[in-house]
C-alpha cells in the first residue's frame, strides 16, 4: 500500500496512526482518556478511513463502541456484518471475536470504552479480515 | 418554568426528558447501554438545552464524559467553571462533588459512561447549581 504523505488522509488533530500489523488500511487513534484508578476506563477516539478495519481479536475484559461520526461495519465470528450508525453502539462481551471498520465508501469513528484496565490484556489481536469477508455485507 | 409542547424543544430520538428535581431547564438522556454482567459499564447519551444543568453530584464509581455536540460547562466544587468542546473527555473520580451542562446560548450533548455499574449508586444528588455559579464563568 501507497502511505506517501502525498497520498495519505490527514490524520484527526491529536491523533496517531494505528499499527499495519493489526489494521487493514488507515486507521487513526487518539487517547481520550488514559489509564487510570479513578475509573478504570481507557477511552479512545478510532477513526478508519474508507475500507479501513481491524482484525478480527477479543477483549479479555469487553469493550463498548459508540459511533460519533459515518456508518461502519461491525462482525462477530459466525454471524453476518451489521452495520453501525450515528448513535449507536455495541456492548462487545468479554472473549467475543470480532472485528470493526469502516465501510467501503464512508470515514467511520467510533469511541472504544475498554472497562476495568487494570486488570490488563485490552486487546489478543487475531488475523486479518479478508477482502472476501470484508465485502460479504448483505445490507 | 413553562413547558408546554408549544415552547419545549423537540427530543433527540428515543430521549426521554431527565428529572426536574435534579435538573434545572430541559435535559434529555437516551440509554445507549443498559446495565449488563458483559462490562458492567452503562453509558447515555444526554443533550442539555442551552442553560441547562444537572445539580450538583456525585458518582461513587466514577464517570466519563466525552463531548459530541455543542460547547459545555464542567465544574468542581471549590474550582472555576471549565469549557468542554467537542473530542474533550472528562475523567470523574469517585466522589467528586461536579456538575455539568449546557452553555447559556449553545445545546450540549455528551456521552456519559457509569462504570462498575453492579456495584450500584451510581449518582447521590445534592443541592441546584444556582444562577449566579452557573453564571460565574471567566472564559
């Protein structure tokens, strides 16, 4: 892939782009609240350009996504893509694998809430969504 | 307060209006997530008229607020009143004395994240903000 600077989307202001190890295409992400004992909670701001997903991974401790801006993907193992909107958001159970992302026309950000921090182990990351699987949207 | 249909603003979608006893003017919270043992966090969406307020409170677990629309206040007890803009999260320890709204002239919508909600209690509600603190801030 092409990430010339010339190339690439600005980045949101503050934040950095995710690691290509884990995420298919361009993705942005931006600490908004960090670790902490006051509420245990990390919350970030993740921003995929168009096309852009993660792998397919779990949360040991869950994690809650609340979509601020676009329209996005969102898929657990063996079920089929549901699409996110404005408003929603998705309450992701502890182990659950599954993958998020924009959808292939769209800039998509979401909120990612990851609960009782302390406890460690945010993210096993999986492997990666295939174009097949990414494209599999039924709508 | 006059709140007949004719002068009252129109609720976000699926919004229900937030107490008056805790609140001054017109607030609306839509639950995003409700109480679950998958993150035992429950999140709202709530959007304040312009000049409006919850009371002063506290959260025994905690709080997140992250901000999606408009331009707010936040303040704790014994400190200035600060602005919160859209992206800006605020991290509530457990116990602090707080209240949030709107600014005089724009709505405010912020998400708002309850974390270790099976322990319970999750606001103690005190005394209005009145409208000389809620008028007392220095830009």
């Amino acid at each position: 892939m092409d990430q010339s600077k010339e190339n690439q989307p600005a980045a949101p202001e503050g934040a950095t782009q995710a690691p290509s190890d884990y995420f298919t295409g361009i993705t942005w992400v931006k600490t908004l609240v960090p670790a902490n004992d006051q509420t245990d909670c990390v919350v970030s701001d993740v921003t995929f350009e168009a096309g852009a997903r993660n792998n397919w991974h779990t949360h040991p401790n869950g994690q809650i996504l609340v979509v601020t801006a676009g329209t996005g993907y969102y898929q657990e193992q063996g079920r089929p893509i549901q699409l996110l909107r404005v408003g929603e958001a998705v309450n992701i159970a502890p182990g659950l694998v599954h993958w998020h992302g924009a959808t292939p026309d769209s800039r998509f950000t979401h909120i990612a809430i990851n609960p009782n921090a302390s406890k460690g182990g945010a993210v096993n990351w999986l492997q990666a969504v295939t174009d097949e699987e990414y494209h599999s949207y039924q709508g």
